[in-house]
C-alpha cells in the first residue's frame, strides 16, 4: 500500500490485475514535460500566495527539474503501480525531497491537473501540425508555380469535363488545407484556456491565482466553472474532428495520385523513395505512401468516432471512462503529423508527364462547352446552344472525330451563327484561357491565386 498517494481510504492493496488494467502510465507518459512544467509553475504559485514557503517550493522546483533531466536521460523507472505520470512524478519527489514533496498537490486535483497537462501538450502539437501544414501547402504551391503552362483534364463522375491547368488542380488542395488551418487554429482559441485551480471537481478553499499561472504558461485566460472544466473534452473533440476533415482532404489528393501514377493515366512520377516494388512482379511500383495515407483516414475517422462515443452519456463531473480520451487524441496527432511530412516531401519530388496529360485533356470533347459559350455570345440561347452543341459531339462520336478537328462546313450544319472564328475557341489553350473570372483556370488567375495563396501563407506564420 506505500506505493499509493491515496492508500489512506483503503485496507486492501489493489488487484494486480486491476492494477495492470486501469494504469495508464504506458501511454500517458508522454505528458511528462508538461506535467513538471504545470507543477513548478504551480509551486511558485503556492509560494507567492503564502501557502506554502518559498524554501519549500524552491526545493520542490529543484526536485522536479532533477526528476525531468531523469526521464530524458533515460533513467527514470515508470510504475505501473504508480498509475499515472501524475503519480510517477509525484511519488518521486517525495522519494527525493522527502515529506515537502507531498505539499505540491496542495489546492489541485489530479483531474484538473490532467486537463491542463494535455491542455499544454495539444497546444504545442497544434502548432506544429500548423507548421507541417504550411509546409504541404508550399510544396503545392511550388508544383503549380512550377508547372503553370500544363493542362490535364478536369473531371466530373471522374469523366473528361473541361480542361484545367494542372497548377489550378494543385490550388484546390491549397484551399481546402487553408480552410483545415482555419479550423486548426480556431480550436486552438479554445484550447488555449487554463483548467488548473477548478480542483477535483468545486474548486478550491485556498487562495490561490489562477490568473497569474495563466500567464505564466501563455493562456489566453482562464475556466470560468470548475464542474466543466474537469469533464470538458471538447478541445479533444474539436481537433479529432479537425483532424478528420484534413486526413479526407489528404484521402482524396492520395485517391489522385494512385490513379494519375497508373499505367491508365500517367500523368505523374512519384519519386521511388515513396513506393514500393512487389515480391513477385518485378516491374511493379506501388504507391504505397498515398495508398498507406488514405487508409489512416480511416484510423482517424475511428478515433473521432471513439470519443465523441466515450463522452455521450458521462454526467459531470471526471469519471475514470475519461482515462480513455488519450490514445485516440495522441494516436490522431501522431498519424496527421506523419502524414502531414510524407506527403510535403512526396509532393515536393513528384514529376509530371505534362504530354500524356494534354492529350488525355483532348479526349472525351473537353472543349464542347466553350462551343456553347461562342454561340451564346451570337446571341443564342444557352438551351438552344447546349442542343447545338449535343447533336455536334454526337456528330463527332458517330464520324470518330474531335471537336477542333471538324469543318467549318461540319460546324455550320448544326448552327449558321459559327463563323471561322469558332477555332479560336475551341482550343485547350483557349479553353483553359477563357476563364478568367476569379476562380477560374485561366493561366493570369491561377498565377494570381499563387502570389495570393503564398503572401497569405507568410502571414499566418
């Protein structure tokens, strides 16, 4: 029972099967940093309130810096015994500091004490997955700006619609990850308020101040109700279904690459360090890293889905089903982290095919609409041009011709109004250049969009 900060209550030792069940020292010792970082930012608060000495929370402060320099060299024990990484470092300190050590957990709970650990955790991770986040839309940006003159097919049902620039594809992916960093750092508001003070569960009766550990460890402000406060997962909620969001958006370029590297498309080269062969067929390149990342969206999805399922029915305040919440946070931070850097370097080293890519953007009568658009700027109806239009491809399928291969005579059959000027429009250049609304393909927009999307990404940093 010694080992046991709380054996006060009890007159047995703990099952060594329950004991081994409800630790969670295997994965939240990952929490260690910013477990020492909130006690010593709590002992100097205890200090400068009178609650304690000052002697006695410098000898704290001393014991949890030799215990922090313990775990990163590698020599501190954790115990499962010892149930958690509060408790770990606790029993420590004491161990070092003697019967002092015991005056740290004055005026905080454990469950206020974890909900400001991973508080302080998540925040630092939020930082960095914005980062890595930058840095997949960098390496986009840098294929478009590198790549402005290529046109590829734009689909719709994954058929030939219109012809695009490849680079304007690439900017699509730069908008959806801007709005998944909007999110990102949206939460982050949230997240970035401190839970220590709110106790186990009513707060405390000494006169502690939480504001000034508040701007100790960077928080914006403070809970405003205990009850909450310990229960509240919300932050957790919040980034796993951010996380969701961004890992479909990664899902669906991952969907793209797989099918522009196969033999049917070819339309890129993703560098070898990021597939793999086959143990069988020799001339095999799998494109495992795009094929790997949309099968973590799933993984991502499920813990989402873990604890929003974990919260559903728990009435406030902490109950020990919370102990649950982190290896679905940490695992989601882990997977979008890693994510998030192979698919910025695999993005950075893919080649293009840019020939294979026009000819597939001539296929499949990719220029009908710009038709359509000409005989509405004759003064025809846009009903009556798209007929024209409709009967001018089935002309073209039943002949196995092209749109910019037909007549003039074969294009006047179906309307009198085109003139010889229609092979100024019927183009992929022209196509692609037409559309310079902002928004659209045109090579000036996308160019502008670029110089847009990157001054925006200098100033979110």
């Amino acid at each position: 029972m010694s080992n046991k900060l709380w054996a006060g209550r009890f007159t047995q030792p703990t099952d060594a099967f329950v004991e081994e069940f409800t630790a969670s020292i295997h994965f939240d010792q990952r929490l260690y940093r910013y477990d020492i970082l909130g006690s010593i930012t709590h002992a100097e608060m205890l200090a400068r309130q009178g609650i304690i000495a000052t002697e006695e929370a410098e000898a704290i402060i001393r014991g949890l810096n030799d215990i922090l320099a313990e775990i990163e060299a590698g020599r501190f024990v954790f115990s499962v015994a010892r149930e958690d990484i509060h408790m770990n470092i606790e029993a420590r300190l004491i161990e070092q500091v003697g019967p002092v050590g015991g005056k740290l957990h004055t005026a905080r709970s454990r469950n206020d004490q974890v909900a400001l650990d991973v508080r302080l955790y998540l925040r630092d991770e939020v930082d960095a997955i914005a980062q890595a986040l930058r840095q997949l839309q960098s390496a986009l940006l840098d294929q478009a700006e590198g790549n402005l003159d290529v046109i590829m097919p734009g689909y719709t049902h994954l058929q030939t619609a219109q012809p695009v620039l490849f680079a304007h594809h690439m900017l699509a992916y730069v908008e959806m990850l801007a709005r998944d960093a909007g999110r990102l750092y949206d939460l982050r508001s949230r997240l970035n308020l401190m839970p220590l003070g709110a106790g186990a569960l009513a707060g405390t009766t000494f006169p502690i101040d939480r504001e000034w550990v508040a701007a100790q460890l960077g928080f914006a402000g403070v809970t405003r109700n205990s009850l909450d406060t310990v229960s509240d997962r919300d932050f957790a909620l919040e980034f796993c279904s951010f996380a969701a969001i961004m890992m479909m958006h990664l899902s669906r370029l991952s969907e793209e690459l797989i099918l522009w590297s196969s033999a049917d498309f070819a339309f890129i080269d993703l560098s070898d360090g990021f597939c793999t062969g086959s143990s069988i067929m020799p001339q095999k390149k799998n494109p495992d890293v795009p094929e790997l990342v949309r099968g973590k969206t799933g993984r991502v999805y499920g813990n989402l889905v873990s604890l929003m399922t974990l919260m559903k029915s728990l009435p406030l305040a902490y109950n020990k089903d919370m102990q649950e919440d982190k290896e679905p946070l940490f695992d989601t931070i882990d997977t979008v982290r890693g994510s998030l850097k192979v698919f910025a370097a695999m993005i950075a080293e893919m080649t293009l095919k840019p020939g294979q890519m026009k000819i597939a953007a001539g296929r499949g009568f990719s220029t009908a609409t710009d038709i359509a658009d000409y005989l509405v700027r004759k003064g025809l109806p846009f009903r009556n041009a798209h007929e024209v239009v409709g009967k001018t491809v089935r002309y073209c399928i039943e002949n196995g011709k092209d749109i910019p291969a037909l007549t003039l005579e074969e294009f006047r059959q179906f309307s009198s109004d085109i003139g010889p000027d229609i092979y100024d429009y019927v183009t992929l250049e022209a196509s692609v250049n037409a559309r310079k609304a902002t928004g659209g393909t045109a090579r000036e927009t996308v160019e502008r969009e670029i110089t847009l999307a990157r001054s925006a990404l200098k100033e979110s940093i």
